[in-house]
C-alpha cells in the first residue's frame, strides 16, 4: 500500500499552545501576540480532531479514519497571504494533493501507526477546506459545510453571527455519526478590542449555562476554553525560539505612535475602541483576573459611588493585606451595553440582592459599607428622594460609612499599590463590567493641547466604566495604614481625620 506522507517535527511554541492543543472542548480560543504560532497550533489541532475519530478495519487489518475539518475567514487573498504559509508549514502544498479553485482543498493520507514491518496500520483519509466569506452572507458561506471541525482565523474580523451557523456545521463531517468524536470550533486571534465580539465571547464567558441536557451531550467536555498566551516582551513569551532575536522589540519602537497596535499585537493586551490613556495601565487580565472565593474569616468591604448611575463593588483584603475584589453590583439596561439610570432605594435594594446572593449569612460585624464622601452632602441629586445616604441605608439595611477621602490621588494609588505588588490583587472573573474599567474603559480625558504641551494634571473622563472603578477605589482604602503607607508616614499613633473636598457638615 503506497501512502503519500512526510515525517515532520515541529517544535512546541510553549505550554500554552501545548494545552490549547490538547484541549477537547467544543468552543476553544487561543488569544496571543503576532509571532506566537497560534494560527499554526489552530492549524495542528484541526489536525488533532481528525486523528481521534474512529475508523473501520479492512480486510487487511488496516484501521481506516476518514475526517473533513475547514477553516474559514473573511476574503481568499487572506486565506493565500496568512493562513496557507502556516498549513504549508505543518503540511507542504506538494504533499498529498492541494486544489487552488475555491474553495481551496488538500486531501492527504495520514499514517498514524505501523507495523514492526513499517506497513500502515492506522490511517486517516485527511481533507481541509479553506473557505471565505467575502461578499457574501454567513448563512451563504457556511451552507451545505459538514465538517468534524473549523477553524475561525483571526476570529475578531470575522461576522459575530459566525459562531452560530458554525455550531450546526461541526460533527458532520460526511461520515457515520456514530464514526464522529469530539467535534469543535476552534478560534484563533491577537488580542481583541473590548467591544468586539470575541471579547465577550472568550473573556466574559457570555455563552449559555451548561445544562444536564448539555452536559449529557458533552460528556466530560468543556462548553468553551480560553488560552491566552503571554505578551511577546513577556519573559515566559511563546515561540521566541522560532523569531529572530529582538522581534518584538523592533516592533514596539516602530510603532511607539500607534500605542494600540503595541498594546493589542505585541503585548497581548485587551483595549477599548476609545481613546485615552487607561488610568490603570498596570492591570494585566492574564495575572489579575481569576475565580476568588469568599474568605468569610476576614471582613468584606463595600465599597460604593453614588448617583445616577451608581455602582459597587464587594472587596477584601487578605491576612497578608492583598486586596481582592469578589463581586459588583452595576445596572445595566436591556441592551447590556449602557447603564440604567438607578435611584438609592433600588441601588440598596440591588446591593442587598447581590450579597444576599452571594455572600449568605454574612453576619453584620464582619461587612462594613463606604461610599464617597461626596455623598453626604447630597447636593447633585436629580432624583426624588431628600437625601441619597439615607434612602440607600434604609433600602441596604447596613450602617453607611464615608470613604476616608475622595482625593483621586490617593484612590488611585491605593489601586496602583495593590496592582504593583507580587499577588497584591485580584478580580473574580464574574466582576464584567469593572475589568472592563481596568483594561481601558476607566481613561482619562484624551488632553487637546494645542502647542503640544503634556497637560500636568490629566482629567479622568466621565464614562460608563467611571462608577464601578470609583467605588472599588474607596473599598480598597480600607485595611491598616493604607493612608498612611501611601503617604509615607509612620503607621500608629496619628488621629484619624476625614480627608475630603467637601464641608463634611453640608448636606448631614
């Protein structure tokens, strides 16, 4: 039996892309910097799903798979410039038998094992398809596709609506269902804008709930996996061993004025569409995000900013004095894009559910709520209730408490401190909308300063972002000299005083 293959060995990117390519779920993403071999691990797992289906044995003992698995994107000459050289790479065009009329094929003959004689004895009948969308809709481009898996390569360009037809085109790749094992989608793409559709999708988790009728379906599988690699100046930075020495250092001091395309494309960074720089750059979604759990030995901290888009967030520190932030507490309209506008009583009410919710039994001593010193004095308010505080605490059912100050200096760098320390903090993945804040929703005011002069104060600007980030700042003054270790004096023994821009007797 002659077989046309080729021995090729590949070297690994790093553990990343390892666990990426070994990962079964039905939905998995990878996420990294230009130069990071995640298009030709996207590539290498297509090739993965297709050596785990099963087969039959002919009369000869030979196992015989067969599996279709396609990659789609949006125009060919795409296709032709960025994703082929990485096929060619794990897979050269001379081999087997490529067809360059679209959409383009490659059938090969996979040898998975042999005899002590070197005869085949596990092979798969291999076919890719390249396909793109161009003019056309999804539904147009996707129809009639029965494969065991797709690729979406660089799955931020491509039509949010893609996913959906795709869910009814994986596992039918032409052959016996019961032949079909593991079916999946597989996307790959730099690091998305926050208001694109994959960040939803790989870092807000917003699929459906696994259900009992899903998780028969998937068995020990995964609905969706996210593997983000690590930023190229980072130093455990994926396939440096594959790039020329200093690559990604070139690039960023090429593109020193496109700090998004650095931040995205080099770093591995998530930004927002808009301008303005973030006003707290050293937040790293990779170190920072992660599950956190309740710790119901140490007090949790409340931390609110009022008005008519108020938010909080529910905070602790840790016996070595680490901040973490556990849940939020944000109103959003219908769309799930802008805010609702909110009145104390509903803020409390609201606030009260998601302890209730999350945070059960929490006994009255060991919660201790803060808010803006700004809002005792009331004097903004748009709403109908004569004053803010007090509708919020009946509406809560806790004692209220200032914050210690509202100077954004010192806020600011309590966030900063935490942020800058080795574990110094962290954010449940639930908290959505205040790690959007953190990657650059929480920006300040892009400085229009004619003569070109760096502006010495910048303004932070008034966005939806501006709240969440607002009342996890004032939780996180809480804790043992943290005033005092911010400012650099020595810790015990000063009077405790309220540092504020208001009269603190207006408005009480």
């Amino acid at each position: 039996m002659s077989l046309e293959i080729e021995t090729r060995v590949l070297n690994s990117p790093g553990p990343i892309s390892d666990a990426f390519l070994l990962s079964r779920a039905f939905i998995k993403i990878i996420i990294g910097p230009v130069g990071s071999a995640k298009t030709m691990t996207a590539l290498r797992a297509l090739v993965e799903v297709a050596k785990r289906q099963k087969g039959r044995v002919d009369g000869r003992g030979v196992l015989w798979r067969k599996a279709r698995v396609g990659v789609i994107r949006e125009t060919y000459p795409n296709i032709e410039k960025n994703t082929l050289p990485s096929w060619f790479d794990v897979f050269p065009e001379e081999l087997g038998k490529f067809t360059w009329k679209a959409p383009y094929t490659h059938r090969l003959q996979l040898i998975l094992a042999e005899d002590e004689d070197g005869n085949a004895i596990d092979v798969v009948d291999f076919e890719i398809e390249f396909r793109a969308i161009g003019d056309r809709s999804v539904e147009e481009a996707c129809r009639g596709w029965q494969v065991a898996a797709v690729m979406v390569d660089e799955a931020d360009l491509q039509p949010p609506e893609l996913l959906a037809f795709l869910t009814g085109r994986v596992g039918r790749g032409g052959i016996d269902a019961a032949m079909m094992v593991d079916p999946q989608i597989i996307l790959s793409l730099n690091a998305p804008y926050m208001d694109n559709w994959v960040y939803g999708l790989a870092i807000e988790k917003n699929l459906g709930e696994m259900t009992d009728d899903l998780r028969e379906v998937l068995g020990d599988r995964e609905l969706l996996e996210v593997f983000i690699q690590p930023g190229g100046r980072e130093p455990d930075a994926e396939n440096l061993h594959n790039l020329p020495q200093g690559y990604y250092q070139v690039q960023a001091a090429a593109n020193k004025h496109r700090p998004d395309y650095v931040a995205r494309m080099i770093d591995n960074k998530f930004v927002p569409m808009q301008h303005g720089q973030p006003v707290n750059p050293q937040f790293d979604y990779r170190t920072h995000v992660r599950k956190l759990e309740w710790d119901r030995s140490r007090k949790l901290i409340l931390g609110f900013d009022q008005g008519l888009f108020a938010a909080a967030v529910a905070s602790q520190r840790t016996t070595m004095g680490h901040f973490r932030t556990l849940r939020e507490a944000v109103m959003f309209r219908e769309d799930g894009k802008t805010l609702a506008k909110i009145g104390p009583t509903a803020f409390g009410q609201m606030c009260k559910a998601m302890l209730n919710e999350h945070f059960f039994d929490l006994h009255p001593d060991m919660i201790r709520v803060v808010g803006d010193p700004a809002a005792w004095a009331a004097s903004d308010r748009e709403d109908s209730e004569l004053d803010w505080i007090k509708a919020f605490r009946k509406a809560l059912g806790l004692p209220v408490h200032r914050a210690k100050t509202n100077k954004a200096a010192l806020r600011n760098e309590a966030i900063w401190r935490a942020m800058g320390e080795r574990d110094g903090y962290a954010v449940d993945e639930s908290c959505k909308h205040l790690i959007r804040g953190h990657l650059g929703g929480y920006h300040y005011r892009k400085a229009e300063i004619s003569d070109g002069e760096t502006r010495g104060h910048l303004e932070i600007a008034d966005t939806i972002h501006t709240h969440v980030c607002d009342g996890e700042q004032y939780a996180a003054l809480e804790g043992e000299h943290v005033i005092a270790d911010i400012r650099g004096t020595p810790r015990g023994g000063a009077t405790v005083r309220l540092d504020s821009n208001f009269d603190v007797f207006a408005g009480g």
